[in-house]
C-alpha cells in the first residue's frame, strides 16, 4: 500500500507515488513521511482526503517536497483541498494545482476541526495555483482554529465572501481557552491575488474570537480586487482589507504589513482599506500599509516600505531581512531565503544526464550530504 514503513511515529509510512498519497485515506490515524515529489495528473478529480464527520487524525510530513497537478472541480461539495477536512498535523507541504469546491475551501486543507491538539502547528506549508469556492475560501486552508507557522501562497483566489490569500476564516476561540501568549498565525506571507464580494483579505478574510495576539510578522503582496457587495447573513456590509478583512477580538496585530494594491470599481472604492477592512476591536502595533488609507495601521510610500529604519521595533536579527535585490526590496521574512530551490540539479554521467538526487562536498570531516543548496541570482538569493 505504501513505499516503506509501518506508519509509527519512528516508522512512518514512506510516500513515494501519486498512490502512496492516495492511499494514505485508508490509514488516518499514522504518520506519514513523503520521499520525493509526487504528481497527482492521474487523478482528473482528486478526493480530498478526509471528510466532515471523518476528518485525517493522523501525522503527514511532505519533508519540503512537491506535490504537484492537484487537479480538484466539487463546486458543489464543501470542505475541498488536498486534505478535506483534519484533526491531525501536516507540515512541510508543499502543493500546487486548481482546487476548485463550494464552501471551506483550501488549496492544501479545506478545513482545520477546532478539536485539533492546541500544540500542533500547521508549519512551513505552501500552496500555489488556483482556489474557487462561495464561502471561506483561502489559498492555503478555507478555516482553521489553530496554529499556523512559516506558511506562504502565491495563488488567484476567487471567494463570494470571506476569503483570504493565505486563510479563509480564523477563528481564535479554541486557542484562547486553552493557553495565553498564543499566536495563531506568525511569520506567514501571502503573495496571492483575492477576488470577491466582502469580507476579503491578502492574508487573512476573517479574524473572530482573538485576545493575546493574533497576527504577529506576517504580510501580503499581492492584490484584492472587488466584484460586488455581499451582506451574507452578518446584517452588515463588511469590507476588504490588505491583510485582513475583517478582525473581531481584543488582541493586537503586530509587526506586519501590506503590499497588497487594491481594485474595485468607482462606486465601491470606499468598501477597502490598506491593511485592515473591519475591526471590531484589536488594535496594530507597528503595522504598516501602501494602498487606501486605513486608520488601523500607517500609511507608507513604496520607498519608506523599503528602508528598515521605517519599522520600529521589528526585529532584523532572527525573524525580518531587508535587501534590495530580494523581495523587490521590501521586508522578507528570513525563513524564506532558507527554502530549498526550486531547481534541479542534474550531473552527467557516462550514460547521459541524470538528475541529482543527493549532493556532498567532502570537507575535514569526511564525506558530508547537502541537505539544501541557494544560490545567488540576478534576482537576489533563491
């Protein structure tokens, strides 16, 4: 059934194929460790892999490689993504395709249950593609109720209401009852493009039920357009915003900005604001924003965003890196000059050229493998 192992915490399963990967439904509640990339073209219409009602409980660790041609078109079923719907872990995934569903909709995960262990994180995942859905719609996950690390999209999200680049909906209730000092989404970036009618956001569409710290090193870059305006039960009209659409709560957004440009016809320009769409409470702390006004954070020039000395107290030692040849030069988040690249590496051999699956440098010590390899472009670091 699986390329290796016996699905322990020290023997995970080894998924290897496109039917590895599938068949990782019939084990929800082992670990799983991917081995090398997957494509999923044989699959026209992939099933995501746990339900409302029957959620993945299990561990899954892409170990940084690809998941590519997910291919998903259930528009009229709701929790749509790679994985349907969870209770479990995932972390170091990184998927690509057109995940097209109805309701909680995620290019890697539909939805997260609020019944997760509160120490789990949802660390170092990407999406890039295309996610289509009516309601809670996000590049990454289409709502989630806990912890969310080291994550990035790069995705053309389409959502009628509450939808997000990176998370359709977060809802911080759970987490608040079970410690303090949290922080449900850190050091996370969307690069994504958000189409819809309310309640949209380049990060994040929907922040309910915060205290102690929502948001902290986060940003967007890529752009919201609107399309219409939407009520969709809540009895208000509720806006767009750069980073977030709309946040209800009584915890801070902190150390984060938005790139994010903003698109809407003439007689909605007033439904959008630079980083924050609607706040119910909350405040930011050292935010910044390039697009609308917004009286939630401070209004910056493209050339301020690209001098550290524009942000206060942001820390450019372990967490933000600032360059001009890197990120158009805006702040990154320094994880991300970490990620292994997107290239092969091939040898030639004397039976041709073969792609390299392990490389190593000798030094004093003897023969050692490079476990991850960057180079220098004309683009900066990659």
């Amino acid at each position: 059934m699986f390329s290796g192992g016996t699905g322990t915490q020290t023997d995970p399963y080894l998924i290897a194929t496109a039917e590895d990967l599938n068949n990782v439904r019939y084990e929800f509640g082992s670990h799983f460790l991917q081995i090398a990339d997957i494509d999923l073209s044989i699959y026209e219409n992939w099933e995501p892999i746990g339900m409302y009602g029957d959620p993945f409980i299990g561990e899954y660790n892409g170990n940084n490689f690809n998941v590519t041609n997910l291919t998903i078109y259930r528009e009229t079923e709701n929790y749509v993504g790679l994985f349907g719907f969870m209770l479990g872990k995932i972390k170091n995934c990184n998927v690509s395709g057109i995940v097209y569903g109805k309701d909680v909709v995620g290019g890697l995960i539909g939805g997260i249950s609020p019944f997760s262990d509160m120490n789990n994180i949802l660390e170092n995942c990407s999406f890039c593609g295309n996610v289509k859905g009516m309601t809670y719609v996000g590049g990454l996950v289409g709502i989630a109720y806990y912890r969310i690390l080291n994550c990035y999209t790069n995705a053309d999200v389409i959502a009628d209401v509450i939808g997000g680049g990176l998370i359709g909906s977060l809802d911080c209730w759970y987490l608040s009852k079970m410690q303090n000092n949290y922080k449900p989404i850190a050091q996370c970036c969307s690069y994504s493009i958000v189409t819809g009618g309310a309640c949209i956001g380049g990060l994040v569409g929907n922040i309910i039920n915060s205290k102690d710290g929502a948001i902290e090193n986060c940003y967007s870059f890529g752009g919201i357009y609107f399309d219409s305006i939407s009520k969709s039960g809540f009895g208000v009209v509720l806006r767009s915003g750069g980073l977030i659409g709309r946040f209800h709560g009584i915890s801070m957004i902190k150390n984060c900005y938005s790139k994010a440009y903003i698109s809407a016809p003439s007689d909605l320009i007033n439904f959008g604001r630079g980083l924050v769409g609607n706040y119910e409470g909350g405040y930011a702390q050292n935010c910044y924003h390039q697009a609308m006004d917004d009286e939630f954070s401070t209004l910056k020039t493209s050339v301020e965003l690209k001098q550290q000395s524009t942000f206060e107290d942001w820390d450019f030692d372990t967490i933000w890196g600032i360059e001009p040849n890197i990120n158009d030069g805006y702040p990154y988040l320094k994880w991300q000059s970490l990620q292994p690249s997107d290239s092969n590496v091939y040898v030639i051999t004397n039976e041709g050229l073969k792609q390299a699956v392990k490389m190593c440098i000798i030094t004093d010590e003897g023969l050692k493998e490079v476990k991850k390899l960057n180079v220098i472009t004309d683009i900066g670091l990659k």
